[in-house]
C-alpha cells in the first residue's frame, strides 16, 4: 500500500464547499448573501479584486457569530492560525494574478511529503486542494475561477499552517505550545514564520522551522524519508505499515518533549536500556544500563550531572524497605547485618533490629530508615552520579555487573545502573579540565565513608523513551518494555483494522 494514499474522509464541511466550488452555482455556501451582487462600494471593490474580495469574505466571522461556527462550517482545522496569517485586510498570498504563483506547488509538494514526518497527507485536505488545482486548469467563467481561487488560497493557508503547527507541537497535542514554541515568541509561531517564508522565497524553509532540532529527530526522520523511498515487498504490506506506526509515533514523541540546544550531554534511552554521551552530533561514548521494571518504571527527565558520589552509603527508599526488606525482618532479625545495613529510628539514632518487635510493626506504621554502607556488596556498587529531579533516581554503579550481559535490563526499582561508571566519571572530569584521579574499584570499595566530588562543568542530562532510533542512516526498531506505543500510534492512525 502506499503511505501517501489518503486515508480519511473529507469533513462534511470541505466536501460541501468542493462540490459547490465545482458547479455553476451564482453564490456559493459560506459567503454573506448577495455577495456576488452587492451594490455601490462593495461592488466596486470585488469587479477591481474579485479574488480580495472573497478570500475577505471566507474568513469573515460575522456571518457565523463566532469564529468556531465560521471554522466549522468552512471545514478549517487552524483557524486561529490562518485569521492571524492573513490580519485585518487579506489579501491572497499564494496567487500571481489570477493563477497559482510558484509557492504553491512547493508547498503542496511539502504537504504531500507529510509521511516522511510521520504524518498522514489526508489531514491536510490533500484530496481538496488537489481537486481545487485540477479544476483550475480546466476553462470556466471569471467568476467561477475566482471562486476556486479564493477556496485554494484559504484551504491551502489552513494545511500549511496545520502541518507547521503540528510539527511543532505534535498532532495529539495541538492545543499545549512546546518549548521551543514558548521561547521563540510571536516571531516563531506559524503564521509569522510563513509570511517570513514567503517574502523571501522560503516557504519549504518556513514550514519545517518549528519542527525539533535536536539530532535524535532529525537523524529518526531522515532515516524514515530514506526507509519510505526503498520497495517493499507485497506480502510484508502489514508488517512494513506497523514499523512505519512505530516511526511516526517516536517522531511524535520528540516533538512533545524534543532536547533543548546543547553542545553535549548524556541521553539514556530507557527503551534500547543504553546511555550515550554526545558532543556536536557525535556519539562519544556508548554504555548499557539497567532501567525500570515496568511496575517501578524509570521516569523520563531533564536534568545536569553536577557530582559524584565516591564510596557511597545506600538510603534504602521506604518502598523498597517496607515492601521488600520488612517481610524478611519478620522472619530474621539478623537480616540486615548480613547486608551490611544499618537500622535508624526517627531521631536517626542506630538502633539494634533485635531490639525490635518485628511482629507489630507494618508497611503503615514504619518508623525506620535503613542504610547500606560502603562495601563490595553495596547496592550503588563503588560510585554514584547524582542529579536534580523530583523522583528520587540516580545513576549509580552495580556490584551485579552479569546483568550486563543480558539482552532485557528492565529489571530495576526505577534507578539506573550503569556499565564502566569509572570510564563515564573519569570523562565528566576531563570534560571540566579536573584531574582524572580515580581511587580503583577495590580501593573505593575498600574506603569507610562516602567522598564527594562536585564537577566544575555539569553535565546535562537528558532520560527519555524511544522505541525507534537511527544508526547511520538506518532504523533500528526496539522493544517496547512499559507498553506506551499503542496510544500514541491509537491517536495517530487509529484502531487497528
């Protein structure tokens, strides 16, 4: 099947005023009554402009009562958007005389290629503007022609700014501005960014600016406009409409939550269970991590690396203590020794497990706090990055370093584990011009405190979810482990037939 066939049907609304446009009818549906055969001034004005005069009269509210009514009943999905394209006084911006001028088919082309941004090119009236062209070429009277001129120049308006809009902000949240959409202010929103465009013969230019311009969307785009060009075969028609789902719903993704400008940082990708470090576009370093469980899921966050942890003692958080250690305190009160943990009450006094009646105390009711000192066994293994965020996660070594090993590492409590932690800190180091002077593992191990070092340079930090990235120019698909790629692909191409 070819992913640029159109897939939905026209609204009521569009197919209404196509068919109109089409006949021979005097007055069309959706222009002020007696329009065509105004007198005086008015009718002055629309034999010296015709087409000025009912692009003007298409975007009039007063008719409807409300610009939502004139929206509904012309079938426009930005109408906000055109109605501040167009300002006060429209005039058509798309039309040389009483033709199409040379942005047009530029523009229809970028439309057309919506696929290649996982996109459907029937959101954005394909099917009309292409049947408003075809009957352009065809011979009609004057006043039939400005009618289909006057339509092309407002619907073409509308999916422009609808395809901008959506690549800037993402389809299923048309309605939230972006990041990058609040700080670029007026100058960056569609409509400046397209009348800009076409002032200077850069209309492709313009509808592509608001889209994220971080690298792992642009290389995942590219990648797919590459995929879409390459034959498929007849028989895998269904798988290769599922990858291609796959793609759109990560560009998706990226447009909601893209990477601010940065020159480097440190992404993890919970889903391929990996964290890079990037600088100007290149992947520096490459290491595997243990993420979330799907019950105790790693969250997506923004934030800096801005220390280390050498030798670190473990705060056991409350859900694990409560959940995990306490039903194991009821049956062993020497339990946490053999770990090498440390009980504390409420005025973080240590305080003897055997001291306690394990028997009254409940997951409710837990008054303690429970720490892991340095040690081989350790849960943060010999050394842990700390950053901001509200969830309580961290970045930390493993004295499980097996786990490594395995293709599937959501095995984790929500924190992340990381591979070759030392190689990472000894970078951030370097990176800030410290000296790299590491302790070795035995030794840190070996150490009877935690040791802070705090870096000169922080080290923006990036945790999101992609189950689709690109290598070279290739898609690389990956698993889905917390299951969010339905709803995301639901909402942008439907149920699944």
């Amino acid at each position: 099947m070819s992913f640029f066939a159109d897939t939905r049907r026209l609204s009521c609304g569009a197919a209404v005023l196509l068919a109109t446009q089409c006949s021979s009818a005097p007055t069309p549906p959706g222009l002020p009554p007696g329009l065509p055969s105004a007198r005086g001034a008015a009718a002055k004005t629309q034999a010296a402009n015709p087409v000025d005069s009912l692009v003007r009269a298409l975007l009039d509210t007063t008719a409807a009562g409300s610009a939502r009514r004139a929206d509904e009943r012309l079938g426009l999905q930005a109408g906000a958007d055109v109605r501040a394209f167009y300002g006060p006084a429209p005039a058509p911006a798309w039309l040389a005389a009483d033709s199409l001028g040379s942005d047009a088919p530029a523009a229809l082309a970028l439309l057309a290629g919506a696929p290649t941004h996982g996109l459907n090119a029937a959101d954005y009236g394909r099917a009309l503007l292409g049947a408003l062209r075809d009957s352009l070429a065809q011979p009609g009277l004057p006043a039939r022609r400005a009618r289909q001129l006057a339509r092309f120049e407002v619907y073409l308006t509308d999916a422009v700014l609808r395809f901008m809009r959506d690549l800037g902000r993402g389809r299923l949240r048309r309605y939230a501005a972006s990041a990058r959409e609040r700080a670029a202010g007026p100058t960056g929103q569609p409509a400046a960014l397209l009348r800009a465009g076409l002032v200077n013969d850069a209309v492709p230019a313009a509808m592509l600016a608001g889209q994220p311009a971080n690298r792992e969307y642009r290389q995942l785009q590219q990648a797919l406009a590459q995929w879409l060009a390459l034959p498929s075969a007849p028989d895998s028609a269904a798988q290769h409409q599922a990858r291609y789902e796959q793609v759109a719903a990560n560009l998706e993704r990226w447009r909601w939550d893209a990477l601010p400008p940065t020159p480097d940082y440190v992404l993890i990708n919970i889903a391929a269970c990996e964290l890079l470090v990037v600088a100007h576009d290149s992947v520096l370093r490459r290491h595997r991590v243990v993420v979330g469980k799907p019950t105790t899921p790693t969250p997506t966050l923004s934030s800096a690396i801005d220390r280390f942890t050498l030798a670190p003692d473990w705060h056991v958080p409350r859900s694990i203590a409560t959940r995990e250690m306490l039903p194991r305190l009821k049956r062993n009160a020497g339990y946490l020794a053999q770990g090498n943990y440390a009980l504390y009450n409420g005025q973080d006094h240590l305080i003897d497990p055997r001291s306690v009646d394990w028997a009254r105390v409940t997951a409710r009711n837990f008054p303690y706090t429970i720490r892991q000192s340095a040690g081989c066994d350790n849960a943060l293994g010999n050394i842990v990055f700390r950053f901001a965020n509200p969830y309580a996660v961290y970045l930390h070594d493993t004295p499980e370093r097996q786990v490594f090993a395995q293709p599937y590492r959501a095995l984790s409590h929500g924190c992340i584990r990381l591979e070759g932690p030392f190689e990472l800190a000894a970078y951030l180091l370097r990176r800030g011009g410290q000296p790299a002077q590491l302790p070795s593992e035995a030794a840190c191990a070996r150490q009877p405190r935690p040791r802070e070092v705090q870096l000169r340079r922080p080290m923006p930090l990036f945790v999101r979810y992609a189950t689709c990235t690109a290598e070279g120019g290739h898609l690389r698909f990956l698993a889905d482990p917390y299951h969010r790629d339905e709803v995301i692909r639901r909402g942008l191409f439907g149920p699944k037939s």
